[in-house]
C-alpha cells in the first residue's frame, strides 16, 4: 500500500490519540527555555540512563522532544506554585512535566505541558547536591578555605554579585552607614546569580580574584533572597572547587535563611543574608579597634607603673646616696676629731722617741770621739796633717806629730 507523507501523520495522529488519551507525567531535562508572545518553548532531552539525575556536559543524548506551555496554562501554574513554576521551567532543569502528547500531521509531535512537580525537581537538586559534597570531602576540599588565615583587619573586600541584585544595594547601604565611620575599599565582579551563567561566571571572576590576590583581604559572594531552586548555582562541583581552592578567605552571604548550599559548607564562613555579612566585617574591624584601645590602656597602665616604680626607685637611691654622704661625713668628721686629739699625744710621743735617738747617738758620738778615745791612753799621730797607720809609712828624718789627751808633741823619727 502506497500512503502519502499526509496519510502518514495522520496515522500516526490517530494512533497517538488512541493511546495517549489523558495527560501523562514525564521526566526529562530542560536544554532551552524560550519565551515567544508569551508561550513557553522547551526543548526537552534525556541522557544516559545513569547520568539522568547528574548530567553534565559530555552526557549523550538518548531522546529529544519539542514541549510548550500556553500562557493561560503558565499563568495558572505560577497562581498555583507560584515562583517555584519559573524557577522549574528553566534551562538546566530536571523536571516533572504532566504533558499532553499531540501530533499534527504538518508541525509534528508536539508535548503540551498542563503541570508540573517542583518536588522532584527539588529532589534532584538534592541529590546532585549531596553528590557533590561526598566528591568535594572525597577531595579534601570542603574545609580547605576554613584553614586560611583570617587578616586581623578586612578593608579592601573582592565582592561577586550582581549590579541588580537587592542584597548588594543593602551590603553596600550598610558598610557606608555604619556607625563607627570605619572605611572600606571593594571592588566589585559583577556576574550572574542564579540560572545556568552563574556559575562559570562566578568561576572566571575568581579566578581573576586569585591572579590578585594581594590586592585583597578576602573575597565576598552575595545576592539578594530567593526561593530553593533559584539557588542550583551555588551547588555547582565545580564552583565548589574553586571556592574551595581560593588563596583568600571566602565569604558568602546568598541570601536564604533555611538551606545551606555547597558554596556555603566550601566558603571561610557563610551568613544567612548580605548584610549579615556587612555586620561580620563591621565587627572585625570592631574588634580590631576594641584590641587597640585595650593594648593602648595596658600600655598606658604598665607605663604609669613603670614610671612610678622607677620614681620610687629613684627616690630610694636618692635617699641612701644621702644616707651614706652623711655617714661619710660623720665618719670623717669622727675620723678628723680624733686625729686632731691625738696630734698633740703623737707629736709629743714622736718627740720624745726622737729626743731618745738623738740622746743615743749623742752618747754614741761622744764614746766615738777623738777626745774620749785619747782620755782613754792613746794618742793619734800625723805627718802634715795626714795620719799615720803603719810604721811603714815612716821614714828617718820624718817630722811627726802626736796628739795626746792633754797636748801634742812634735818628733823626728831617727830609725
């Protein structure tokens, strides 16, 4: 039988209709997500079976469909999830559809989307996440950042957000308000912060951060609130690595108050909004000054004591310098006393000590004597005034004279 491509579709139009009378529920990932006059084109896929809940870039692709959601049908779904339906029907998606299956014989097969689950999508999202987390520990990464040493002052701040979003306005609001006039020096990466850019950007202005890191203190990702979903980005594998792997400290305040994403558990410390994270650097330099103030009052207070143990120190050698120059003079002046009674005494005693020796060899003088030894019987003889000692020093016709106790007798010597 000869059928023409028309008979065909509409075969196959027929045969789908038989089979697939009610809406059916589907999973698949969302490769695209398109808005056209207010329709909303999906481009579904499925990869390998075992890469269906974690897919990645190199996933093959085991089947492709074409879906769409009518306005009315969108506008119903966002009044009954509410942003749960944008944040699921979004690129990057796993999701649950209940679609109705058409085929027209001219546009083809064609999958209406009437509903979705945004708890499987949540699910999956949790799964990936928990993934991830047991890869970064298998790692050694998910703590790396907490070991950094934290700068003792955090003034020049690497901030990663985006120039739309709220919480930058408050983080910024907050750190120029601040009660204290503390300043701050940031410079601002802006990137995506939700959908499928956020990450690689996120990624590439870190590593630009990395390149500089002498230039900063430490790096600070924010973004205003959001619901679950919008939160996928920030439990990428391989954000988590290079937050992981930052050579400064990585502070994340992404804004929710309940879950906590890889990028907060892989971060230095991770807060719960923006300006929670302004108030931690607020309270860093608080502290520091705080440190300050207190060093300068123990300083102040060791220095005073210093100064007035080293005044009553002074006061005391100051005290026994006088003490010992009084003792000295009076010692002296004891000293001068009793030399000047003792003068007299010594003086006469020396006197008398002497007057003994003179006495002494006055008698010795006196028994030596010329006279005293001639009185004694002998006598003393000279020739021209030289006296004579030997009888060989004489000679026949020799004048002599000889001195006797009571006179002197000149002779000739004859033999």
């Amino acid at each position: 039988m000869n059928y023409t491509l028309q008979d065909l579709n509409l075969h196959i139009r027929q045969v789908i209709a038989l089979n697939f009378r009610e809406p059916v529920w589907i999973t698949a990932e969302i490769a695209e997500a398109n808005v056209s006059r207010g329709h909303l084109y999906l481009n579904l896929i499925q990869k390998t079976a075992d890469q269906t809940v974690f897919p990645g870039d190199d996933d093959t692709i085991v089947a492709q469909a074409q879906a769409v959601v009518w306005q009315r049908d969108r506008r119903r779904m966002a009044k009954e999830h509410g942003q749960l339906a944008e944040l699921v029907l979004q690129s990057d998606v796993q999701a649950r559809l209940f679609v109705r299956v058409d085929f027209h014989e001219r546009y083809g097969l064609k999958l209406h989307v009437e509903d979705i689950d945004p708890t499987f999508s949540m699910g999956v999202m949790a799964l990936q996440r928990r993934q991830t987390i047991e890869t970064l520990q298998k790692e050694g990464l998910l703590r790396r950042n907490q070991t950094l040493p934290l700068p003792v002052v955090l003034q020049r701040i690497a901030v990663i957000t985006s120039p739309e979003a709220a919480g930058f306005h408050d983080f910024k609001a907050h750190l120029a308000e601040n009660p204290y006039d503390y300043t701050f020096q940031y410079r601002c990466f802006f990137t995506a912060v939700q959908g499928r850019n956020a990450a690689p950007e996120i990624i590439v202005a870190l590593d630009e951060i990395a390149a500089r890191s002498h230039d900063f203190d430490a790096v600070v990702i924010i973004r205003g609130g959001g619901a679950k979903l919008d939160l996928s980005a920030f439990d990428s594998l391989s954000l988590g690595r290079t937050v992981a792997q930052m050579p400064l400290p990585v502070l994340a305040g992404i804004g929710h108050e309940t879950d906590e994403s890889v990028l907060d558990l892989v971060a230095f410390r991770a807060f719960k909004t923006p300006t929670a994270v302004a108030d931690f650097l607020l309270e860093s330099a608080l502290h520091f000054e705080s440190q300050l103030l207190e060093t300068s009052a123990h300083i102040g207070f060791w220095g005073q004591k210093m100064t007035r143990y080293a005044a009553e120190s002074l006061q005391m050698v100051h005290a026994a310098v006088l003490n010992g120059a009084q003792r000295v003079f009076i010692t002296a002046e004891q000293q001068l006393t009793n030399t000047a009674r003792d003068i007299p005494y010594l003086a006469r005693q020396i006197c008398q000590t002497q007057r003994a020796e003179l006495d002494r060899i006055s008698d010795l003088v006196l028994a030596l004597s010329p006279q005293t030894t001639l009185a004694r019987g002998y006598s003393l003889t000279t020739r021209d005034g030289m006296i004579i000692r030997s009888a060989t020093e004489l000679t026949p016709g020799d004048t002599i004279e000889t001195q006797l106790a009571d006179g002197r007798v000149i002779s000739q010597v004859t033999g």
